[in-house]
C-alpha cells in the first residue's frame, strides 16, 4: 500500500484527515505533521527525514496544502524515486488517494490522478449550470 | 447487462458520504457499475465520480451493471438507496 503523509499550516491536515474519516466512516492510515505558525521549519524537515526513513521500502506521497508555501518548499528536498509530492491538496484529491491507494499503479501515474481528482473539484457554480449569476 | 432506475429518497442526495457507501459497496462486486444521470455516466466504484453527478433528492438514478454478479448487485445498490443509505430513521 501506498503510504500516505499530508503536511500543512497549523491544523488543516489534521482536520482534513478528520474529514475524511467522517466521509469514508473508517480512520485511515494517513500521517499529519504540522507546522507550527512560530517555528522556522527545522523541526518539521527533522519529522519528515524520519517518517522518510521509517517507510524506505514504500512509495510514499507527500500531501503539502499550498504550493510556494514552507511545507511544500521543505519538501522539494525530499523529491526522489519513491516519493510523489502533490502541492495544493483538497478533500477530493485526499478521497482519491484513500479510496485507490491500494489498486497495484505507477506511483507517477497515481500521483497524477490524485492531481485531476483535487483540481476537477474545483468549479464555478455558474458556469457548472450553463448560466450566469445575477 | 441488466439496467434499472432508482430514485433518490435521502434528504441530502448523492453527498459524499452516501457516495463513500455506494461506491464501496460497488466495489465488493466483481461487475461494472455505472451510474445515469442527466448526460452522464460515471463509474459507480469512483467516490469523485458519484460526487461529479451533484444527484440531489427527488431525482431518478439509472443504474447499469454488467457482469457475473451483476443480479446481487442491483438488489445491493438498489436497497442501499431505499434505507437512504442508513443516514435517516
């Protein structure tokens, strides 16, 4: 199975991970780190080093909220041939990373599903319905 | 291949936790699913799918499924939309 660690700002992984088990009504093998508001990031890269070496022998995606943020400008460090990491994730591309992680892909491939999965979320409501709102 | 129109009778419609239900019950079956609605035709074992389909109350979901275990799962899928998908008493 494809291991799975969300990194974000303050508490939003923490409670996109508590959304998703209160969608799929199962806790789901997802880590969260979080980067503290007043820290400089050095602890954080520490955590990441160790869940890293923790799962050597998996793929891993590394979830990061905003790309150009810290937790995604720590992780490009960490951009080698068993880790995708995928900037800007939402619930949906979560939900799409936990309901097809066990199906046997290309981590590249899975990581570029994940990516339609989170962006084809994002929509206009009034072009959705074909009209223009007043 | 078998096809049958259910309605939709939860309050909240194909939101994502009825869809998380359904598409993991979809996927017990070795079958394919597929869910109609309007002009489109989504594949009943994807979350995100189910959820493209904004399927609300009152409205008719046809379902076509195509394979071994295609009779278990309609009688499957068809009963989980008449409990409302175990969310409403």
């Amino acid at each position: 199975m494809i291991k799975g660690l969300l990194i974000t700002h303050g508490q939003l992984g923490k409670e996109l991970i508590a959304t998703a088990e209160t969608i799929l009504e199962t806790k789901v093998d997802l880590e969260c780190i979080s980067l503290d508001w007043t820290e400089d990031g050095s602890h954080m890269i520490h955590k990441i080093e160790n869940y890293v070496k923790k799962n050597a022998e998996n793929a891993i995606i590394i979830f990061t909220d905003m790309f150009g943020g810290s937790p995604a400008n720590i992780c490009f460090r960490f951009n080698q041939e068993n880790i995708e990491i995928i900037t800007g994730i939402n619930i949906a591309g979560l939900l799409k990373f936990l309901t097809s992680r066990n199906k046997k892909v290309d981590l590249k491939e899975f990581a570029r599903s994940i990516k339609k999965g989170a962006t084809d979320d994002i929509n206009i409501i009034s072009e959705y319905l074909g009209e223009k709102s007043k | 291949m078998i096809k049958e129109s259910v309605p939709i009778i939860n309050k909240l419609g194909l939101h994502a936790r009825a869809a998380a239900k359904l598409s993991h019950l979809a996927n017990t079956f070795q079958s394919e699913i597929y869910l109609i609605y309007n002009e489109d035709r989504i594949n009943c074992k994807s979350l995100l799918g189910i959820l493209t389909l904004a399927a609300s109350l009152g409205n008719a979901i046809a379902i076509e499924i195509d394979g071994q275990d295609e009779n278990e799962a309609m009688t499957g899928i068809i009963d989980l939309f008449k409990r409302k998908f175990d969310e409403e008493s």
